[in-house]
C-alpha cells in the first residue's frame, strides 16, 4: 500500500489489489481454490486452506482495514456472522452493556445465544453517558455500540463510551452499518472493534449477504483471526469479489444518498400528514450536535411518523418508487415497516414506549433522482388526512 496521503475517495480506487500483479487484469481475480499446494517441503506459502486464508477474500479484508484506519480486517458470511464471532472474545462469567435499541439480531444473539454460555448482559440507554457509567460493573469485558441506531437514529457519544471504557478495561464494539467509514471512522475515535453488514451500504447493491470487522490493535486482531478460522463463518469468494466491486463507488453512493435524505427529511416535515421526522441532520434532532462531530455526513437513512396503521397502509399502497422491504443501503430506495419488520418480536408496548410506534416508516433513500422521490412520497402523502400535532422532539 502506497504511503501517500490519499483521501478515502481516492482510496476506494487505489490500493494493492487496483490490479491483479500476475496478469495486470484490473479486477480482483476469484480463487476459487479451498486449497494450495505448497512448493517446498519445509516452507509453507502464505495460502494453505481457504478458511484459514484466501487472497480474494484477503483483498476485501485489506480493503476494509485500510478503509477504517485498522491494522486488520475479517470478512464473514453474513453481518451477523461478524457481529456473532466477535462475541467470542467473551467468556463465561464476563458482562456486556449493549445499547437498547441495538439491531435485531444483535438483540437476539445476545439474550438467547449468549446468556447460555453463562455471558451476562444489561441493556442501556448508550445516548445518556451516566447511564453507560452507572451499568458497568467489575465483570464488564464488552460496551456495543451502534450509531445512529435504528430506527429512530439515536446518537452515541463515540468518544465518550470509549473514554469510560478504557478507564474500566473494557472493550468497545461499534456496529458501523449505517454510516461506513465513509461518514464514520469508530477507530480512529477509540473503538476496538468495527462490524459491518457489508450486505447494506458496503456492498450497496441488495445482491449480497456479508459481514466484515476491522480493528487497530494487532493483538486483538490475531485473537479475530483465531476466531474466525475456528468458528469459520467466512465469507465465499464471489461474494468477496461483489463487496470489493460495491466498494468502488461507496463514495459517490453515499454523498448523492445522503444529500437527497436531507431534502427528503426537509420536505416531509412541511408535509401536514407526517406527525414526526428522525435524521441526524436536521438541526433540533437531539443527537445532531455529537453526530456533526463526529462524523462527515449525516447519512442515508431517516425515519418518519404518519398518524397509525391505517395512514402507513395506504402510505405504502400508493407510493411507487421505494422497493417496500426489509434491509437498506441500496442503490434503490428501501422502505421498512419497523412494527411489523424489524421489531416485529417486539411486544406493541415495548414498541411504543420506545418511539417505534405503528405510525413509524423508516427510509434508505437510493440512488433515484431526488426530485422524483418528493414528487413520489408528495403524491402518496396527499392521500391521507392532515396530522394533528407536529412533534419537533425524539
Ligand atoms: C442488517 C444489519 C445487521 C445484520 O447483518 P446481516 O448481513 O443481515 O447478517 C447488523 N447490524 C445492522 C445495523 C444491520 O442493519
């Protein structure tokens, strides 16, 4: 890797793997190979078994170390798979503070997978910096993170969780899906370890399943790399090749998302149906001052809420162009359903106390022309009746 001070734009382009050194092909090439025959009796070569190590997957590995500051990164079959094998750093007995609107999944490994293998947990409000304080405990080994969260886009304080952690000897752990080091940088900013589901914004292209973790410490990332190789949850080699070629235009994805998310989250608090906006970049969000801070944009995700059910139901049977699914960070625009997707287990009351009312869409906003989208949503809107009150808090 050249020394020079590239910026991250430059550097999504240009890096070891620009072309391939024995055929100058400008294209990673995709090794199919699980295994490597080794020419010297006495010296093994730096390939011996695809789990172990593969240079196609090697490239995305040192794509993403590179990308997020780190010394060492790891690609895995699925975000949760990355998320999962990181928790194996912890051991019997040991206690992780985990955000309380962390990603589903998270959620769930660690209530009903973790809490078997004797890992205790508390569950906190991670905006509230006392509160973190307050919850750890002798036995805290782990504090997750996960900024902005979802669906509300509620916003950690990096610096001042891993500053706690630090004087407490614990690990941090940053789900960085939503932002990508292309907005956010958690090492650069104390983090041990950075997670990715690689299927959203990495990869960016809804075609691929894939997670990633990258970290600075080298100590730490030879612990990682015992423990991807021993759990193998590692990703294959095509869908290697697709989060290398998804990464080339993350840049450009990003920058044009984020900005038509600032227009869209402008228009629909003017619009008399929409009860509530949630985006970082709106000014009286209650994160919006740290997000600035720490970040380089406010990213491509927002929420809203409509009056109840029936509002979203006819919202969502007249608006056109989002894809209405679960997932985001695509190239086109993705709209979820909170109560009935991501937080479907959730108990209704739990749910709302928690913001996440039946009213409540979130949107990944896509690639498609901004002008079409307000125009889009501006038509669906019409078709309901005005709000009653408009709610300028989280
Ligand atoms: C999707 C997602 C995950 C899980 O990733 P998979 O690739 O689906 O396993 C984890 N964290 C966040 C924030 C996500 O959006």
């Amino acid at each position: 890797m050249s020394n020079r001070n590239w910026t991250f734009q430059t550097k999504l382009l240009h890096n070891d793997h620009k072309f391939d050194p024995v055929t100058g092909g400008v294209s990673v090439p995709i090794q199919h190979a699980s295994t490597f025959h080794q020419t010297n009796f006495d010296e093994y070569g730096k390939f011996d078994y695809s789990r172990s190590g593969n240079p196609t997957r090697d490239a995305l590995e040192q794509a993403i170390a590179d990308l997020e500051g780190g010394t060492r990164g790891f690609a895995f079959s699925s975000g949760m798979a990355a998320i999962s094998t990181a928790f194996l750093l912890l051991s019997k007995d040991d206690h992780v503070l985990v955000q309380e609107d962390v990603y589903g999944g998270t959620y769930r490994m660690i209530t009903e997978v973790l809490s078997r293998f004797g890992i205790e947990h508390t569950f906190v409000n991670m905006t509230d910096l006392h509160e973190v304080a307050s919850n750890i405990r002798p036995n805290t080994k782990v504090i997750y993170m996960e900024t902005p969260s979802n669906p509300l886009l509620k916003i950690t304080d990096i610096e001042g969780v891993t500053k706690l952690a630090k004087a407490n000897n614990c690990l941090t752990f940053l789900d960085n899906t939503f932002m990508t080091p292309a907005l956010q940088r958690p090492l650069d900013l104390g983090v041990d370890v950075v997670l990715h589901s690689a299927t959203k914004f990495l990869a960016g292209h809804s075609d691929v399943l894939a997670g990633l973790a990258a970290v600075k410490d080298e100590e730490l990332g030879q612990k990682i790399y015992k423990l991807q190789n021993s759990f193998g949850a590692v990703l294959g080699v095509q869908d290697a090749w697709l989060v290398l070629r998804g990464l080339k235009t993350l840049h450009v994805r990003i920058e044009q998302s984020s900005n038509s998310a600032m227009d869209l989250a402008n228009y629909l608090e003017t619009h008399p149906a929409v009860e509530a906006v949630y985006y970082p970049g709106l000014s009286y969000h209650p994160g919006h001052a740290v997000h600035h801070y720490q970040t380089n944009g406010h990213g491509a995700v927002l929420s809203f809420r409509l009056a109840d059910e029936e509002a979203v139901k006819t919202f969502v049977n007249n608006v056109e162009i989002p894809v209405f699914a679960v997932s985001l960070g695509a190239v086109e625009s993705i709209l979820s359903y909170p109560a009935r997707m991501s937080h479907a287990a959730m108990p209704k009351e739990e749910r709302e106390k928690r913001g996440i009312t039946d009213g409540l869409l979130r949107m990944s906003v896509g690639l498609e022309n901004c002008e079409d989208l307000i125009e889009d949503f501006k038509q669906a809107l019409n078709k309901l009746s005005p709000r009653k009150t408009f709610q300028k808090i989280q």
